[in-house]
C-alpha cells in the first residue's frame, strides 16, 4: 500500500477535499490548527462570515474585512475557494427581514449579489447562489423571497449571480436533497431556474449525516439523478452526528426542553469504542461510494475541522460534546480518519 501524508494528497485525482473555517482560522489565531488545515484540505468554505448578516448588515454597509482575508488564505495556500452564500432565509440582517414588496426586493437582490460575486470575480471558484429553499416535500419553503417575488427568486438569483461573473461555478445547495421528495423537488426547481434562462452549473448536497441515515442507496441515486442533468455533485458540510436528535423522540416527550439533558448528550467525556467503530466503518462507506462516482463529484468539504469545533456541539441543542468529523477534539485523527485514508 502506497504511503500517503493527507486527505488533500490522498484524494488528490478524484475530487477537492474542503474544510468550512471558522473566524478565528481564517485570522490563522492557533498555529496548530493552522497547520493541520494547510496540511490535509485544498478547498474551504466560509463557515459563517460571507453570510448576508455579516458582509451586507445595513442596506448601504457591506464589510467584506473578514472575507477579504477568506479569500487571501485561500490564495496564498492555493486552496479552491467556495462561496456560502448569496441569497438564503437564515442568518439575514435584520434590515433584510423587512423588505416589504417586489421593488425593494428585485433592487436588493441586484445589488447584494452584484457587489458580492463582482468583489471576488476570478478568485472564488464556485458559490451557492441559493441556499435552503425547499421544504422537506420539495415545495417552495417560505421566506423573505418568496413572499415578495414568488419563485421568480430563483431564477433572478442565478442569473444575477452569472451576470456578475460568468466564469463562477454556480449551485444549489441544500439538506436532505438525497431524500426522494426533496430530490425530486430540487430537480424541479433547477429546471425552472434553466427553463428561465438562469445557469445552474452543480448541486450541493450538504450532507449533515446520521450513523444510520441517509441510506448509501438514497445517495446514490442522487449522484446519479443530478449528474444525469450536467450537474457537478458537491458535498458540501459533510459531518456524521453520534449523537440521538430531538424530534426523534415522540409523544410527550416532544416540548421537552432537552438542554442539560443526559440523555441527549451520552458522551460527554468521550466517545465509546464501539460507537467510534460504527462512525469509522460510515465514513468508509461513505467515501468508497464517492471514489466508485468520483467523475461526478467536484468537492467534498467538511463542515468543520474538528470535532471541538463542530456547530453540533450546540445544534439542534446547545452544549453536548458531539463527534463528527475526522478530527478530534485535541487535533488528532480518529480511526474514521484512518478508514478514508485506508480506502486510497
Ligand atoms: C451553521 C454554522 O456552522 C453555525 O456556526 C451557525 O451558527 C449557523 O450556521 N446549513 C448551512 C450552514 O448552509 O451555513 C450552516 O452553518 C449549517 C446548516
């Protein structure tokens, strides 16, 4: 077996491999996490900071300081550079929750995605245009953009975005888009986008995984149902919860606050072998999957580069101690990490 040092190298003729960063390593503020993000990953993704909140806060204010810097690290460490995100319901600035009509939200779209995607033109590779549009049923999920502009959004989305830069990859991102329905759903919405005259160029899974969900075969069939439509398949925020989520959970038990509860955090000290085993033998399952259809897949990012700093140490509750990447809480590889290299 050939000895490899990375992920990065490891996958290197099959597909990016890409971290989302958080604030302070796109500041480079811990030189050993610094190093361990140069060493294994060639693509990133902005975990929260090219957000609307954060680069556009007021109507006439954008702050691109941070995303500036993004974009730097990115360039200096010859990484891919992914942008998250133009237009999306969640982490909006209050100012954009209040556009009221069709006017002031074709004139803030035109604006928001102009000045964003023109700022980077030629330095960023791909950005996801829309994100999180679908209900779990496929239908149009409500939002600011909905409500004033009905699902022309989308199409007006895309088009601005390639308007801005027409060299730019441009997806759809969204989760649980391996689901049937929401597969379905977002079929239909990429083909209206293209029936519109929008360019769509990929679709990004965004693949926040179970142990035991989704099924290899649902994610299969959406490599194959979306490349067969021209589109480069990314995932996008890969990370695999240990841990048992709210709403699995029924009846009474449903407005239970779970915060501080044991039995929603099992592991608080560390993650017991054989649930170590099960996460290792997913992510090979996983990966050997993404290497059978690697001419179709164009990145598989991250969301995070450790467990200690993954978000679902505090999603869909706050303060559990979670284990879903390949990296743990003090920097060292997991045997899940051992398991992708192992496949190469
Ligand atoms: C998450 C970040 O990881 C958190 O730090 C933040 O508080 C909320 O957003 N889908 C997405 C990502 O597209 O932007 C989200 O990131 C996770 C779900």
């Amino acid at each position: 077996q050939k000895k490899v040092s990375s992920l990065k190298d490891a996958y290197k003729k099959d597909f990016y491999i890409g971290t989302a960063l958080s604030a302070s390593q796109i500041e480079e503020k811990n030189a050993k996490e610094d190093a361990l993000i140069r060493k294994e990953y060639n693509a990133i993704t902005a975990e929260n900071i090219m957000k609307s909140m954060f680069v556009h806060p007021q109507k006439d204010k954008y702050d691109f300081a941070l995303s500036d810097k993004f974009v730097a690290y990115g360039e200096k460490n010859k990484m891919f550079i992914h942008g998250h995100t133009l237009i999306w319901h969640s982490q909006l600035a209050p100012w954009m929750e209040k556009i009221k009509d069709s006017t002031e939200m074709k004139a803030f779209m035109k604006d928001h995605i102009t000045t964003i995607v023109s700022k980077y033109k030629g330095r960023i590779g791909s950005w996801d245009v829309v994100n999180e549009a679908l209900n779990e049923d496929g239908t149009l999920r409500k939002s600011v953009f909905l409500n004033t502009l009905g699902e022309q959004y989308l199409t007006d989305a895309f088009k601005l975005a390639a308007a801005a830069d027409p060299k730019v990859d441009l997806y759809y991102n969204d989760y649980n888009n391996e689901a049937a329905a929401k597969r379905e759903g977002t079929i239909n919405l990429i083909k209206k986008v293209r029936a519109g005259g929008g360019k769509v160029d990929g679709v990004g899974i965004q693949a926040h995984w179970r142990l035991e969900s989704p099924s290899l075969q649902e994610i299969e069939e959406s490599i194959l149902a979306y490349s067969a439509l021209g589109l480069k398949v990314a995932f996008t925020e890969l990370d695999i919860t240990v841990l048992p989520n709210p709403w699995d959970l029924k009846g009474a038990d449903v407005n239970q606050n779970f915060e501080g509860s044991a039995k929603m955090n099992p592991y608080p000290e560390k993650l017991p072998d054989d649930v170590q085993d099960k996460l290792a033998q997913r992510y090979a399952d996983i990966f050997k999957l993404f290497l059978k259809h690697k001419d179709k897949i164009s990145r598989v990012t991250f969301w995070g580069v450790y467990d200690g700093q993954s978000w679902l140490n505090d999603w869909p509750i706050k303060g559990r101690t979670n284990y879903p990447l390949l990296f743990d809480a003090q920097l060292q590889p997991k045997k899940a990490y051992d398991s992708v290299m192992q496949l190469k």
